[in-house]
C-alpha cells in the first residue's frame, strides 16, 4: 500500500473510532463491546404514615414500605427512587404516570390507577374507639363521628352507608388525638397503624376504647396503568414472589408488629 493511501485509511479508522465511542457514551455504556442504554429508574411512592414510610431526623426515609421497596429494587436489579406522599396525592401519582410503584391495600381507588404485582401481607382493619365506647359490630358506629384516612376505601359499609358520620384523617397519629380529645368516637385503619401510633404518642391502650375488626385486606405491590413494560411486570412479579417464598417478607413485617398490644 502507498504511502498516501495508507495515510487516508488511517485517517478514517481514526474518525470511525471517535464516532463509535462518542455514541457509546452518550448511550451509557463503553466503548469497545456493545452499548446499552441503562433503564431509568422506576419512581416509587411510599404512604408517607408512620410505620410505613417516615423521613427521621436526619432527613432519611425509613418504615416497612421504604425497606420493601428497597428489598423490591435488590431483588429486581432495577434503581427505585422513593417519594413520600399523602394517600390521596400517592394514588394521584399513580393515576398521572408521575409514580410507576406504589406498596398499598388493594381496593378500587387503587384499581383505578395500578396494576397489582403480588401479596406482599394481609393485614386487619380495624376501628377503635374513644374512651369508654365498647365496639361489638359495624351497627356500634352508626351515627358516630368515624375517622378514615383520606381518600382511602374501606368498602361499601363504609362508603354507601349514610349513618356514618366520616371524617377525613390524614394519618393514625391524628386519628389518635382526636380520639382523645373527644372529636371522634372512632378511627378505622390497618391494625399495625392505629397501634403504632398510639406508641409514638405513648398513649396506653387502656386510654382508648373498644376495637372491632373490620376486614381483611390484602397488601400489593401496585404498578402504574402508566407503566406497560410487560418485561417490568414480569420482573416485579418474580421479585415479589421471592420475597415470599424466602420469607423475607415476613421477617420484615415482623420486626414492625414486635412489641404492639395483640388487639
């Protein structure tokens, strides 16, 4: 080969060269070997109520939902960034795509906006009453002023039925206080919120009511209608299953009931 020529095929090894690793990099991979674009991370939501998700005093997030979520991302090799938020703005998300996870009871405001990906635990709602009030059935609530977590669905006993006077909470530990204070008569939720709270605020159970179980909810991990990445789906599925066979889960939860008042 001449000189000359030898010069020109160099000159555009070279050139070929730079392009290919400029485009490699700007794909997020390197360059030589294939180059692959790195999936966004998935935005989770965690229902900002303590024990679920808190931020503590450093500013960290902590609770049941955080760490599963965490536990969730590991299992799936996929990066989720937590948000806290209200119930109502959590299930908002999830409506507008803003939210792609969200760990939450199943019931049909959340049908609405997600996709269950498997049980994670059930759990009891219950309501308990203020000071004095002895809850033995549904018809103990009828013309009381009932605490619920707003936007929450507790089903159509709550929902359809007029005699109940609801009032819209936005987490146990204000639930708690008005009890309390005698600006409720109950408040409904997951047994592990409503207790929780009465340990954060050292209210002793002797200083409330009655409890009555409610209902037996399931809790899933939900993702967004937004979202219909199939290869996702399938990944979260898998990812929650095996949190349960290992029991993993269980040993989570666990750790959140260890210590509360058995009813």
């Amino acid at each position: 080969m001449k000189t000359a020529q030898r010069r020109r095929w160099l000159g555009c090894m070279l050139r070929w060269s730079g392009a290919a690793a400029a485009c490699a990099a700007t794909a997020g991979g390197s360059w030589p070997g294939r180059a692959f674009a790195r999936p966004r991370p998935l935005r989770a939501v965690a229902l900002a109520i303590p024990p679920f998700a808190v931020l503590d005093a450093s500013g960290r997030k902590s609770g049941l939902f955080v760490e599963a979520l965490e536990l969730i991302a590991r299992e799936s090799q996929r990066q989720v960034e937590i948000t806290l938020a209200p119930y109502a703005r959590a299930i908002a998300m999830l409506r507008s795509g803003e939210a792609d996870l969200m760990i939450a009871t199943s019931n049909s405001a959340i049908a609405e906006a997600a996709e269950p990906m498997g049980m994670l635990w059930t759990t009891e709602v219950i309501a308990i009453g203020r000071a004095g009030l002895k809850l033995d059935g549904l018809q103990d609530l009828r013309g009381r002023t009932v605490g619920m977590l707003r936007g929450s669905d507790y089903g159509a006993a709550f929902l359809d039925d007029r005699e109940y006077r609801k009032h819209e909470i936005t987490d146990q530990l204000q639930g708690i206080r008005m009890l309390q204070e005698g600006r409720l008569d109950a408040s409904v939720g997951t047994r592990l919120a409503v207790f929780h709270a009465m340990r954060l605020l050292g209210v002793p159970r002797a200083r409330l009511g009655g409890v009555l179980a409610v209902q037996s909810r399931e809790i899933h991990l939900h993702l967004s209608r937004h979202n219909a990445d199939e290869d996702l789906a399938t990944e979260l599925r898998r990812a929650v299953h095996a949190l349960r066979s290992s029991g993993k889960a269980d040993g989570l939860l666990a750790r959140y009931l260890a210590g509360l008042p058995p009813a």
